[in-house]
C-alpha cells in the first residue's frame, strides 16, 4: 500500500510529511496539528520519536548550517550562540488568560504594579495570538514532539505535545523530556497539555537573523491559558521561553492541575457532609436520585481525598547516612541561578553521607495513601547554569555532562572545549578562547567569556550521583522542605521554622538577589516567594491557601526550614564557604527531622543550630556568631516590608493564618 504522505489542511492545502505517520496519531492529537498547521502554515511536518538516530541527523544538518560548533574535546558535545537579544526568560512578556482576572493574579494595591503573574483578557489575547501565530512558520518545518514530564504512564506523570519550528528546541527537549513514541500509546485518547513554540521568523525573513538563531525578541509573547491547558510561546528560543515542559507546564500549568485537583477533592468531600446532614433529617432519603447521587459523591470522595498536590520550582536529592543506612529525601526551592543544582549534585566535603541527586529544578509533589508526601522530578534533564560550575564547585555537573549534551552561550576553547567564568583554574591560561560573542579572548583579558546565564543541557542518566530510584514513578518519600534566597546581610545561615504554616509564611517571604536568569539588571533584592514568583500558574493568595490546606487533611507534613548560604561580613567577603561543605547544614536539617533534642536554640525567628551539634570538623575558623545573628532591627524591617509587599501584591488574597503567623514573629522580634 502506498502510504499518503501529506495532510490535507482546510487552508493551506496538503502539507508534506518529512517524518512520522501522522494518520496513526490519536484523533485528539490529529486535530490539534492540524489547526495549528493551518495556522502557522509551515512547509512540512515532522514528528519526532526522540531517538538518538533523529538528534544526530538533526545536529548534523545544524553543524552544516553553522547553528552548532562541535566541541571536539568531549563526545557528541555542541556548542550553540545565540541571537545577543534572546539569552533568557523574559517575565515582563509572560502572560496567563483566564475569564475571571483574579483567578490569574490577586488583588493588587491600586496604583501598585503587581510582580506575581501578568493577566491578560481572553479577547486581548486572542487578538496578540491573530497578530502573530498566522503564517508565522512560512518557510519552517513544524515539529512534532510527544513528551512526558515524569516517567511515561507514571501516576503523577503528565503528557504534552509540543509544536515548534525550532530544531534547537527539538534537540533540547529530547534531554530535558521523555520523547518517545510511547507516549502516543500512553496517551490514547486522553488529554494533554497544548504546546505551541515559533521563534515568529517566517521566511523570507524581514528582521536580520544574528548567529543563525531566528528569533523576535520585539514580539516575544509566553502566553498560558490554564483552564484549556494550553501553552502558546512566540518570538524565542531561549530555555524557560521555549523549552515549554520546564517552567511553562511543569510550573505554570501543573501548579494550577494540581490545584484544580485538590479543589476538586475538597468540593466533593464538601458536598458528601452537606448530604450527610440531608440525610440524617431524612429530606432526600426517599429520593431515588438523591441516593444515586450520594453514592456516586461518596465513592468519588474517597478516590479524591489525596488529590490535591504541588507543583514547585524545587530540586530533590537523596542523603543516605552511611552509619545507619538509613536514607532521607529533602526538596529545596531557591530562585533561579541560586544554587539548586550544585547543591542536589552536592559531593559532601566532610564524610558520613551519601548523597544523590533526584531532580535538580522541578519537584511534582502528592501525598500518598499513608500520608507521606512523595515527590518525582518531572524532568529527564538538566538545564543548568555553566558560569561558576567547575570541578571543584560541582565536579558531578562537569562529569555529567562530558558526553551528549548542549551549551548555550558559552565560550570555546582553542582545542575544542568549552569555557565559561570560574573555569580560571581548569584551562591553561595561554590558551584562546572565543567568547560567546564571537570575540577572540584571553584568561585575565577584561570582559565576560560566558553569557552569565549560560547554559548546559545534560541527560541526568549521565550524573554520576543519580538516584538510582530518580524514576520512580511514585516518586521518593520527603522529610524537609528547605527554602533560601540570595541575602547578604541579616539572614542567618539555617533556621527551622516552628510550624507548617510558620513555614508556610517564610516562603511567602523569600527574597533574594536578582540572578542573570531573567531579563533584571543590577544587585537589587527582590520578592520570590516560594522561589514561585516568575512562575505562578493562578492567583498567589490562593495558593498559600492551597499549601495551608494540605496541611489540615490526614497528611504527615514535613517540617520547613530556611537557608542562606550568601551571607557577607563588612569586606563583602562570603561567611560561608558553601558548596560542599552545605552538606554540614543538610545534616543538622536532617538531625532535626530525626527528631534530635539539645542540637537547636529558639530564637525569635525559628530554631538555630547550637554551636557544639554542628559539624564543623577542619572548618578552620568561621565567625560563627556573625553567620547565626538575627539583628532585630534588620528583622523588624524585613518583616514590615514583607508584609508592605503582601499587602501590596496580594492584598485581600493572603489568608489570615499568614497574617497571624507575620504578627506573631514581630512580636517575638520586639521582645528580644
Ligand atoms: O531559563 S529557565 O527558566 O529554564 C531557567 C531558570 O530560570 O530557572
Ligand atoms: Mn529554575
């Protein structure tokens, strides 16, 4: 039989088929492409299976065109530059539609601009989308990309269909996603999450292309629409703009599935008590409908309960002590280009523990049926910052990513290597660089070799300190909950806050120094609670409500604490070595859980470790009072601000629990 090698779109006529058998897709999955190909009228289609044998043919074909620089030194390594213009996320062009505003964002101060999430209409999105989606793959092959986030068929796990007319994101999401046709069985006839990518540069092209990478950034458009699970990206090509599992369905949406989940639990179980009480009076007993449906909301009620989950901007790793055998699981949310990933591939600089990496950015967290919160990491990748990482700082990144992995933005060396700040130590200093501006450069010479938010993209199967259970599809069991920030001054190394919702009200109040990550300039120290802000899927207010609630159903939750591991004294210079000496910090974290006694002191802001229970074992001298002072008057003013900033930004939205748990620390702090 001759197989027909085109779709007929309603517009455009017959699209040809470069790849894959489009006649085969799931009906659901038929009709999304083909809306979209009629759309954005590329000149094929292709459907990608991730396999090893369609990213070499893809980087072959790149490596002819310039876009990717083999870097000869390691094995099927490249080396990408991209447009000078489009180098990292952008908030201020992230937007989520919903119908009703404050489903998106909270009530914020009149005159105030709010920070957590941007809201855009239904029509004026609609109108965006006409401006810029139709025609805009002229010229282009569109994509094709199956994905799951978390291991295929996993409980927790979650597929979405990608489209793009960007090989580079073709080539990034098969490390950081599970590409596979396996996902199409998976998958049948269910739903998934929409996602749509062009870089907005038909041909023939009108806007000049820099570097081979077509981009726009002028009209960069991230837009979200929660309610249809639907992404829609437009203009870059940059990680979190384009690589839509990361931060756009694996933060954004997922956050709001997982909220949807749990109301949804909660309105059943609600409706079962407000049957209970029609029964027990006996107004519906006799009611052949009232009954059917009563037995239906029961049974659904006990299917729910659990339902309600967190999707969070967290890495997970694993600490085995090697004395008792005994391993614990922790997650950690620090913002973006704050160490997440040095510290879950953290290689201990004191012994006692093993300690491996699960996930190193995104954490999908649901409690199981005995009430332990388990979490999986739903990605396959690492996307990580490269300027810092050396062997010393994180040798298990180096070692990762030596074979089959992607850079962005980083310079090369004159053998074939690749070069970023911090690897002063690792390159001959004769040796010449070229930057990742295309300039010829030398260790010492003045200005930057890497872009500071330069990037390698790395199989985690390659990590030398994997998990062996990182794919567990029921995920591993969490014992702490950690949050931190970027805070010179005032912010003590480690405290363990009081309460769950103590906890809770910390992460609403991390701050930290703005990182090259997103598009912000300068040293400034800016509001991200729970490290969520440049990533909230719906309304924040809600969403603290969301983490309170876990709490009250029959859920063991862990205990939170808070870390600073970039506290400066009066030179600027860092108190604490950081790194892997962090694993000192992470024992008496772990010590606590352990329910430890006589290792902690009370202080106005939470417990702080006692100095003879802390490791500090060949340390040498650290000023040890320094890194643990809680300045009142420092905290007195933070705790003014922070709560400014909740009134400000979240208003009438911030559950009173979290007012409470504000008041209540300030009266500690003025009793001190
Ligand atoms: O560019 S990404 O958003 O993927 C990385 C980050 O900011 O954490
Ligand atoms: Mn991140």
């Amino acid at each position: 039989y001759y197989e027909v090698h085109n779709i007929v779109v309603p517009h455009i006529g017959p699209v040809p088929i470069a790849k894959g058998d489009f006649h085969k897709l799931p009906q659901k999955v038929q009709k999304f492409i083909a809306k979209w190909v009629d759309i954005c009228a590329p000149r094929a289609l292709y459907i990608c299976d991730g396999s090893k044998a369609e990213s070499d043919e893809i980087i072959h074909k790149l490596v002819e065109r310039g876009v990717l620089t083999e870097l000869k030194k390691y094995e099927n390594c490249f080396l990408c530059r991209t447009d000078p213009a489009d180098v990292a996320r952008v908030e201020a062009k992230t937007w989520i539609s919903t119908e009703e505003k404050y489903d998106t964002v909270p009530h914020v101060r009149e005159g105030v601009k709010g920070i957590l999430g941007q809201w855009i209409s239904p029509p004026e999105m609609e109108k965006e989308m006409n401006d810029r989606y139709p025609g805009c793959m002229k010229g282009r092959t569109m994509f094709v990309i199956p994905f799951s986030m978390g291991p295929i068929g996993g409980p927790i796990s979650k597929i979405g269909i990608q489209l793009t007319d960007s090989n580079y994101v073709l080539l990034c999401m098969n490390i950081m996603t599970r590409v596979s046709p396996k996902v199409w069985e998976t998958l049948g006839d269910g739903d998934f999450v929409k996602c749509i990518h062009s870089v907005g540069c038909p041909r023939p092209v009108t806007r000049k292309v820099v570097n081979h990478w077509p981009c726009n950034p002028e009209r960069i458009m991230i837009a979200h629409r929660p309610t249809e699970r639907e992404i829609m990206s437009y203009g870059s090509g940059y990680g979190g703009n384009s690589l839509l599992g990361k931060k756009c369905f694996a933060l954004r949406i997922a956050s709001v599935i997982a909220r949807d989940e749990g109301w949804l639990a909660e309105h059943i179980i609600a409706s079962v008590i407000a049957r209970d009480e029609e029964m027990k009076d006996g107004s519906v007993i006799d009611r052949d409908e009232g009954c059917r449906t009563y037995v239906v909301l029961r049974i659904a009620s006990v299917i729910v309960r659990d339902e309600g989950w967190l999707a969070e901007h967290m890495l997970i790793m694993g600490l085995k002590n090697d004395k008792t055998g005994e391993e614990k699981f922790i997650c950690a949310a620090f913002p973006s280009a704050c160490g997440k990933t040095n510290l879950a591939m953290l290689q201990p600089s004191v012994p006692g523990y093993t300690v491996r990496v699960v996930g190193d950015d995104i954490a999908w967290l649901k409690f199981d049926k005995e009430g332990t919160l388990r979490a999986i990491n739903p990605e396959a990748g690492f996307f990580g910052v490269a300027p810092g990482t050396n062997f010393k700082t994180n040798p298990n990144a180096m070692k990762t990513f030596q074979k089959n992995s992607i850079f962005t933005n980083v310079a090369e060396t004159a053998d074939g290597g690749f070069y970023w700040e911090g690897m002063e130590d690792e390159v001959d200093k004769n040796m010449m660089i070229t930057t990742w501006l295309n300039k010829k450069w030398q260790i010492g010479a003045p200005g930057k070799a890497a872009h500071p938010n330069s990037r390698f993209t790395a199989p985690a199967s390659q990590c030398p300190n994997i998990h062996p259970d990182w794919e567990k599809p029921e995920g591993v069991p969490i014992s702490a909950i950690i949050f931190g920030g970027r805070r010179p001054t005032g912010v003590p190394l480690v405290f363990e806050t009081f309460s769950w919702q103590h906890g809770v009200s910390v992460g609403a109040c991390v701050k930290s120094e703005a990182t090259a990550a997103a598009e912000f300039k300068g040293k400034m120290i800016m509001h991200d609670p729970m490290a969520m802000r440049p990533f909230m899927g719906y309304n924040f207010g809600n969403y603290l409500k969301h983490w309170l609630d876990l709490e009250a159903k029959p859920h063991k939750v862990p205990k939170i604490f808070h870390v600073n591991w970039f506290r400066v004294d009066e030179e600027g210079e860092f108190l604490w070595p950081g790194f892997g000496d962090n694993i000192r910090v992470l024992d008496w974290v772990l010590r606590r859980c352990a329910g430890e006694e006589g290792i902690a002191e009370k202080t106005p802001v939470g417990y702080i470790p006692k100095k003879e229970s802390f490791n500090l074992t060949n340390l040498g001298d650290l000023k040890w009072d320094e890194l643990f002072s809680i300045p009142k008057y420092y905290w007195l003013d933070d705790i003014r601000e922070s709560k400014r900033f909740l009134e400000d930004q979240v208003g009438t939205d911030v559950p009173q629990v979290i007012w409470d748990e504000l008041d209540e620390q300030e009266k500690r702090l003025r009793e001190l």
